[in-house]
C-alpha cells in the first residue's frame, strides 16, 4: 500500500479522530529547514495502522521512511507551483465546504429530525398527488391562486370525483399523465420535507389540504400504508439481454430459453449456487453462488426485482424466471432482515438530514447561537445614511449600487475583530433582487435584509475560523491539502508520463518480459450433466465433431427436462470454468465428476503458456512502471532536497508508540 493510498484513502472517508497531544511536539525532521512535528506523525501513523496490511510498514524506521517521502513529494508539489492551480483550489474550498458541516449545524435539531426521519421510515406510504405549480418566490397574487386552484381540485375530489382523472387533467407534474399522480410507495427522505410531512400526517384514504413545496402546491391521497418491509437478502441467475450483432440481428429469444432451461434444472433438483457458478452472467454475483449485497426498498435500480425478491418466503424461497430491464433472472432467498434500530441508522440519517430541505432548520438554530457566541457592533448614524441609498426601484429590479462610493466605503458593523464594509452590504442587497422581495416600506425591507446579511456574515465568521476552534478539523483540512497536491503531483510527474512515454514503456516490457505471461490455455467444449447416462451421450457426440447446439437439441426435451448445458470459450488451465482433473491433451476426455456433476470436455486446440504481448498486458505493465519511476523519483528528491532526521526526537517517538 503506497504512502498516497494511506493518506488520500482515509481522507476522503471524512471520518474525524479525536485530535490530541499526549506529549509536547518536537521537531521530527526538516527538509530544506522547513520542519515537521513528531505529533503529525504519531497521529497519522496511529491512524493508519489498521489500514497496513503489509506488516512491514508497521516499522517506525519503514514508515518514517515513508512519510518523509511523502513529505518530499510535497514540497515537490509547492516547488512547481501546483498550489496555485484553480483546479486544486477548487477542489479543496469543495473539500472542506463539505468537511465543515460537521461543525456548522446545531447537534440538538440534528438529533430530534434524525429521530424523526428514523420513525417515519418504520412506514411505507403509497400516495399519489395533483401538483399546481408556483414559482417559490412568486407575487402574493400568483401565490394565492394557485393556492384556491388547489384548494378547488380537493373539494371536487371530496365530493366524489376521481383522483387520478383530476391528476391526469390538473396535475402540472409532467408524469402524471401517464402515471395519474402515482408516486408508488416511498418512507421518510425520498420527497422533499413539507411534502413528506404531510404525506405522514394524512390518514390512510385522506386528501391533505394543500401543501407548498418549493415547487408548488400539492394535493396529496395517502392510498396505503404498510411496515417497511426491511432488507433482503438474496442470490440470483441472470442472463444479460443481448446487444445487437455485427450483423444487425438479435436472437431474443436465446436469454429466455436459457433461464428456462436453468429453471429446469433446479426443479429437478440441481444445487442453485452450481447453477449460478456455471451460468449466470452477473460476473460480480457468479463466483459466489449469485449472492447479492443485502438490499431495501427502492436501493436497487430495478422495481421487478425487489418485488419478486420481497414476495419470497421460506416456504417458497426460489422465483420463477421473469424479465428485468436487465435480462432474465431466477431468485433465491437467503434471509430477510428486519428494520435496523436508530442506533444502527443514526449515521446515515444524519448525512440525510444534512442534504435534505431539514437542513434549513439546523442552520437557523446554529445562526440563533451564532448570534449570541459572537459580538456584533453596528455604526446606527452610518447605518441610517446607507440604507437611504437603497430606493423603490428595488421592486422593479433596477436598483443599483451607487457609482461613487467614496464617502460609504468604510465599515458598516463589525463582527468581534473582523469588518464588515457598507459597499458589501450593497452588493448583498442588489443582488436580493432576483427573489422579487416585495416586503414594503423601502426602509422595513432593507432592515430585514440587514439582518438576513448579518446573520449570513455570522455564519461565514464562524466557518472562517473553525481551524482556530477545532485543531482536529484543522489537521484534517491539512492532510487533504496535502493529498490534493500529491495526486496533481503523481498525474504529473508519474500517471501521464507513463502513459506518453511509449518508449520508455516498451524499453520496460522488453527488459522484464517474463514477468508477464500466459499460463497454458486451452480452447474447449463443456458439456455438464447431473445424469452419467445422458454424459455419455454428450461424450459420444463430442467424438463425432457435433456442435454444442446439436448436442443440446439431442439430449434435451424440447419443452421438457434440461438433461445437459454447454460451455464454449478458451481458458487458462487453472480456470474455475475448467474441469479440475481435466487432462492438458487435445481431444474428447474421460468423463470427471464433481459434486454431482458429470463433465466432459472436447479440447480443441492447446495454447502453450508464453509471454503475453505488450498489449495484452499494457495495463499491469503501466502500473508496474509507474511503481518503477516513483520509486527512482523519491531517490532523486531525496537528493534535490537536504533532509535532516533528529533522532533523538524520533527515539522518544519510538518509545511513545510502542508504550
């Protein structure tokens, strides 16, 4: 595991450690008499030490070794400017917009929608709904319109009129004129807040009253209400749909025949894990009997799938076959699983939480506690003077921050040590224009929009200086700067270079050629049967050169029982595909059994083992090389730039540890 691995894989895991100093920081080494801590790197290794798995990177000697290396890379990266890129810095302001949520929200609000969402996902409901569309920041008039136009379509649904007709006919949700406003069933965080609020608080058969969402106002019919039906957990066959030929032309009917054909076999008792190893296409799920990640509602891309795979019982644990929009599948049950407890979904409902409209609710209780952290100071007679610059052609959006600012470019308020300045202010308020704020008098509205930027520039003051309020935050934003900079630094210097170098990459293969080879392979027919009588049969077909689909049509029953499967390919000969006491010789073998299996394998052509071409194997030898230059590349570094180790320091850091 490379040194990069072990810093850029865990920080993007945005898991946080508890940040602490058992011992006063000394420095550990310097490069180029800039130096690094012995508490970075007690607290990156103790970090990383269950992520090793080559235990010779748990050395301290190895693992300085290391870091320093890493250490090299980048001031590499900051010697060549790549601090500087947009790119970099893009990413990184990205990095910690995110990383800072977990410091910018109020933990109390955070608890009570996380319990709240948790309840609400212990039901499923199935709703349809009628949606009148209003813009979020419309005219009162407008507003109010639409909401009579919704209000009218609830009373005439109450009277009795049919709920998917007026969908069909009112609803301005684009798919409801197929779908007649259904929605299918959904829990907790798959609509957006104030929907699902009213969805859960409408009794089974209801029609809510009207609901503003930021898209319109909805009508909600709660039509149905069950338990979350938990997760699954299953193993499946499947069989892809077939691309289009060469030739134009695509056989249908070949997945289906052979589901079919697979079906069979397991109601005459053949073992479903075999069958999957055999033959299912899920290349992901096969090796393992078909067994699938466990899975709930509405996680996998495909509603047919779930609905078979809920609907299995012990009773009746394997499905027919029936089509997906994927190919054709057979199911089998492994074990359902009830609803996890909130202890066990608290961490995922909080990342929920965070990027659904409930958020709005924890930023205005942290903006409340911001305003009591913090000292805001304003100058009330300046105050006066630039709020009179804002007049009423704010209302028609044509407003403008006054050209000389000279005698208001000076501060407005101040928020403990920092400044704010009027002409900031004013750029807020013009750019208020586009909500269509329509709050009146003049004066009334910019005192609202004083407040709504004040408390915007608390939150900024308290995100600008959460790495002076919390040293672990602080050391996490400092690695993935530096990960940042050494993933730019390995494109560069290493990735592209190995890529482009098509010389020095064949110059490499040339000189390490047996590194990369075929074993000894073999172009074959697999003929399987659970029957010795029909393997045979199989056996004797083989001999006299009949094509694998010959031998299927002989020995099965058209309509009736799959006696025997084929198998068509070339493989290496130690390939699970492969009869494992198969013979390397060309011809019809003996008959194998394993399991309850009976095989038989005509070997067409044997392809002796050989060194693969540069091309067949261009993707381990690119990665092989770029291990070759970045470990020649740290050793040049190491030269470019003076290292100097203080061992002393590194010797109490030894002893720390391994207390």
């Amino acid at each position: 595991m490379k040194i990069k691995q072990l810093f850029f894989g865990l920080l993007l895991s945005l898991n946080l450690i508890a940040y602490s100093q058992t011992s006063p920081k000394e420095v550990l080494f310097t490069i180029d008499n800039k130096p690094y801590y012995t508490d970075e790197f007690i607290r990156v290794y103790n970090k990383n030490l269950d992520l090793v798995k080559d235990e010779s990177q748990k050395d301290l000697n190895q693992y300085l070794d290391l870091f320093i290396g890493y250490k090299l890379k980048i001031n590499k990266a900051y010697k060549l400017g790549l601090q500087n890129g947009s790119s970099y810095q893009n990413e990184l302001k990205s990095y910690r917009t995110q990383l800072s949520k977990n410091y910018t929200s109020d933990s109390k609000v955070t608890k009570e929608l996380v319990e709240e969402g948790y309840n609400r996902s212990l039901k499923e409901i199935k709703a349809a709904h009628i949606l009148i569309l209003v813009d979020e920041f419309a005219a009162p008039e407008d507003t109010l319109k639409a909401y009579r136009q919704a209000l009218d379509l609830r009373q005439r649904a109450l009277k009795g009129e049919d709920f998917g007709k007026l969908a069909v006919e009112f609803s301005q949700d684009p798919s409801a004129k197929e779908n007649k406003g259904d929605l299918g069933y959904f829990s907790s965080f798959r609509m957006v807040y104030p929907f699902e609020t009213a969805a859960y608080k409408t009794p089974k058969g209801s029609i809510s009253n009207p609901v503003r969402t930021r898209f319109g106002y909805h009508l909600i019919k709660v039509e149905d209400v069950r338990d979350n039906r938990g997760e699954v957990s299953v193993a499946h066959i499947m069989i892809l749909t077939p691309t289009t030929t060469t030739d134009g032309k695509t056989d249908l009917d070949k997945p289906k025949n052979t589901i079919q054909e697979i079906y069979k076999k397991l109601k005459q008792g053949e073992k479903f894990e075999d069958l999957a190893k055999q033959f299912s296409e899920d290349k992901s799920s096969s090796t393992k009997g078909g067994v699938l990640n466990r899975f709930g509602s509405g996680q996998l891309s495909s509603e047919e799938f779930e609905a078979v795979a809920f609907a299995l019982t012990p009773e009746h644990p394997i499905s027919e076959p029936f089509q997906s929009q994927f190919g054709w599948h057979i199911v089998k049950l492994i074990e359902k699983y009830p609803v996890k407890t909130l202890e066990e979904m608290t961490a995922d409902l909080e990342t929920k939480v965070s990027k659904d409209d409930r958020s709005r609710l924890i930023i205005a209780s942290m903006t409340e506690k911001l305003r009591k952290k913090y000292t805001v100071k304003r100058d009330d007679k300046f105050y006066a003077a630039v709020s009179k610059l804002v007049t009423n052609d704010f209302y028609e959006g044509k407003w403008d921050v006054p050209t000389n600012m000279k005698d208001y470019n000076k501060k407005l308020f101040t928020i403990n040590e920092k400044e704010i300045m009027a002409p900031a202010f004013l750029s807020f308020v013009r750019a208020q224009q586009k909500i269509n704020n329509t709050l009146k008098p003049i004066n009334k509205l910019v005192d609202n929009l004083y407040q709504k930027y004040v408390d915007e520039q608390l939150n900024v003051y308290y995100n600008d200086n959460l790495e002076n309020e919390f040293p672990e935050f602080s050391a996490v934003i400092d690695e993935y700067r530096d990960g940042l900079l050494l993933f730019d630094l390995m494109e560069k210097e290493i990735w592209e270079k190995s890529k482009r170098d098509s010389i020095g990459l064949k110059n490499f293969y040339d000189s390490r050629i047996k590194n990369y080879n075929w074993k000894n392979r073999l172009d074959v027919v697999i003929a399987s049967s659970t029957s010795m009588d029909v393997i045979k049969k199989a056996q004797k077909l083989l001999k006299q050169n009949k094509t694998p689909e010959f031998i299927k049509e002989k020995l099965n029953i058209k309509g009736g029982t799959v006696n025997v499967m084929t198998k068509v390919g070339v493989f290496e000969e130690e390939s699970e595909v492969l009869p494992k006491k198969l013979k390397m010789q060309t011809g019809v073998s003996e008959i194998i059994k394993e399991g309850e299996y009976y095989f038989v394998t005509k070997v067409n052509k044997i392809l002796p083992a050989g060194s693969k071409t540069l091309e067949e194997s261009r993707g381990k030898v690119i990665n092989d090389y770029q291990q070759y230059l970045e470990e020649n590349w740290v050793k040049d570094l190491k030269t470019e730039f003076k290292v100097e180790v203080n061992q002393a320091a590194f010797e109490k850091v030894k002893k720390q540890l391994k207390s």
